[in-house]
C-alpha cells in the first residue's frame, strides 16, 4: 500500500518541477509544446519498444486481455452516446472527451502499479495494443478530418497507424518478443535512454501547462471533464469488476489486475494530442489532473479489497 501512495507522490512532484520552471520563467513560454512534441515522436516510442519487446504474448490473448479492452470500448461509446444526448460537446472537444474518458495511463503508471498490486505488468501490454493499434490510429484519423488538418480518405485512414512513431514502436517490439529475440546492449542502450526520458519530460511538460490555468472543472469544461473523471474513477473499475466476476469467474490477482488496469487516470498521452491539435486541452489538462487524484484512493482500495 505504501508503494503505491509513494509512487502518486513521485509523480505529483515532478509535475510541480513543471509547473514551477513556468512560474519562475526558467523555460519560454510554449515550451510545454516543444516537449510535448518530443515526448511523441521520441521518448515515448522508446518507452513503448521497451515494454512491449519483454511482454507476454501469451498474455495479450488472456481472459484478463478481455476485460480490459472491452471496458476501454464500452467506456468510449457510453461517453460519446452520453456527451450527444446530454452535452453540447461535439467534434474534436467530443473525441477528445471520449479519449480522456477510455484512454489510461499504462505507461508510466500502469506498470509501476502493477508491479506493485499483482507482482507484474502483464496486464499493461493488452491496454497498450487497443489504445495504440486502434484508439490513437482512428482517433487521429477522426481528429484530423474534425480539426480540418487534411480530407482523409479511406486508404489514407489505413494507412494512418503507419505514419504514427508511437503505433511503429508497439509493432516493432511485439516483433521482437514474438521472435524471442535479445537485442544486444549497444541496441538497446539508446532506447533504455530515451525511454527514461518519457514519463519525466511528459509530467513536466503537463505541470508547465498548469501555470496561469483556473482551477480544474471551471466554466464551460466542468460537465465533460467530471464525465471523463467520473467514467475513471467509477465506472471503469466497476465494468471491468462486473465482466471479470461475472463473465469470467476470475478473483484474487486475477481480478485485480485488469481491474487496476480499469482504474488507472487519463493518460498524459491525451493531453500530448489535445497539444498536437490545439483543441480541448483545458478540459483534457483538468481531466487528467482529477483523475490521477481520484486514482489514488481507488486503487489503493482496490487492493485492499480483493486482495491478491
């Protein structure tokens, strides 16, 4: 229980580094930006090829692979089929929503976590192959067409998850575990280097982004964002629970971690895109600040609770 209050700490304090380095001026202004950009085409595909170049395959075809991913979709649609009858969210802010409502925070949380509660990150590499292989390549693919950066045509569509650096890292290394090939130290050193670089350089860039922002859940972003934390918090573990327990008779260490998996925050990722396309990143930043509040409690309970 320890470890994972202390590993929400680590994180908070990194994020404060950020946000202090933009109070005192220590960086220019938009250089959460430039950060963002590096975290995506550099450091985190490194981080990706790591994790998913020592995974299971085994593991990405379980029964826990089940649960997770299919309270990712079912998560995706209530909040989109809600956002319509209830909102006045639409467009990119609506698809962004929907992201931060169904996209978690396996890298940089989801593994240490994991270690944590159940003793390994096997359950990371499922959520990592949704969220990569169809989330981000259809979900960019919606955004461009929505944000009018390019007409997409369906070969264009296809085509997308080939042209994106963090989708190529997720193959690259699924290739490698698959083949049960060792990559030598010289290989692999620039990537252990890169992907160290990730989840700082992200948390950093997040809190510099919190310098000058209102309080979370002010004016025209509060009802989507408490959606978004609302389907973290709450509805993600509960549907993951329901179709681990009742579906799959699963318990224990089995139960706990696709549940863990359902309950991590909004993915800094997320707000990486809201960057990239210039919309909704308010309601993304609040959403994802929330969230990883909420998370600690949750899972913390979690484990508590249905032990291993």
């Amino acid at each position: 229980m320890t470890e994972v209050l202390a590993g929400f700490v680590g994180l908070g304090v990194v994020v404060a580094i950020g946000y202090a380095l933009a109070r005192w001026e220590a960086l220019p202004s938009g250089a959460d930006v430039t950060l963002a950009r590096l975290t995506f085409y550099a450091a985190t595909p490194a981080l990706l090829f790591r994790t998913m170049a020592s995974a299971d395959v085994a593991e990405i075809f379980s029964e826990r692979a089940v649960v997770s991913v299919s309270t990712a979709l079912l998560l995706l649609v209530l909040y989109c089929v809600g956002a319509r009858l209830f909102s006045s969210l639409r467009g990119a802010e609506l698809t962004l929503g929907a992201l931060s409502a169904s996209y978690v925070n396996a890298g940089n949380l989801g593994i240490p976590l994991l270690v944590v509660a159940v003793g390994h990150a096997a359950d990371i590499a499922p959520i990592v192959l949704l969220q990569l292989l169809v989330m981000v390549p259809v979900g960019f693919a919606v955004l461009d067409r929505q944000t009018g950066r390019s007409v997409m045509s369906i070969g264009k569509i296809l085509l997308t998850p080939l042209r994106n650096p963090l989708v190529i890292a997720v193959a690259l290394g699924l290739l490698v575990t698959a083949a049960g090939v060792r990559l030598p130290a010289p290989v692999m050193s620039p990537v252990h280097l890169l992907a160290d670089m990730a989840v700082p350089i992200m948390l950093i860039a997040f809190g510099f982004s919190l310098r000058g922002a209102p309080l979370p859940g002010q004016g025209e972003v509060r009802a989507p964002m408490w959606a978004a934390v609302a389907a973290r918090g709450v509805g993600a573990p509960l549907i993951a629970w329901t179709i681990g327990t009742q579906i799959f008779d699963l318990a224990g260490a089995e139960l706990l971690g696709p549940v863990v998996v359902a309950s991590l925050p909004t993915a800094q990722n997320v707000f990486v895109y809201a960057m990239r396309y210039g919309r909704a990143v308010p309601m993304v930043r609040d959403t994802i600040l929330v969230s990883t509040l909420v998370s600690v409690p949750v899972v913390m309970t979690l484990v508590a609770v249905i032990g291993t």
